[in-house]
C-alpha cells in the first residue's frame, strides 16, 4: 500500500489551490450591450452555405 499512499499524497498536493485572491474584489464600472440575437441567424446561413459546398 505504500505506492499507493505516495500516489494519494501526490494528488493531493496537486489540489491545493491558493484561493486567497478570492477575498479581493475588484469593482468594474461601465456599460453592458446587449446583441437581439439577429446576427445569429445570419451566421447560421453561413454554416449551412459552407457546409453545403
């Protein structure tokens, strides 16, 4: 058992992940867009046109 206390002990390590950044917030200021979705319908005519080739 000893390959595979070594193996669990190396995955955990490997884990570990420094979360300390999540304390700080960063506070974002601007504008948000917002796209009906009419481009969309164009660029699925172009798959279905280059699919088609």
């Amino acid at each position: 058992m000893g390959a595979y206390d070594d193996e669990h002990e190396r995955r955990e390590q490997k884990t570990r992940v420094d979360a300390d950044f999540a304390e700080e917030r960063s506070e974002y200021r601007g504008s948000l867009t917002y796209d009906s979705g009419d481009d969309a319908d164009a660029l699925l005519d172009q798959f279905r046109e280059l699919k088609q080739e």
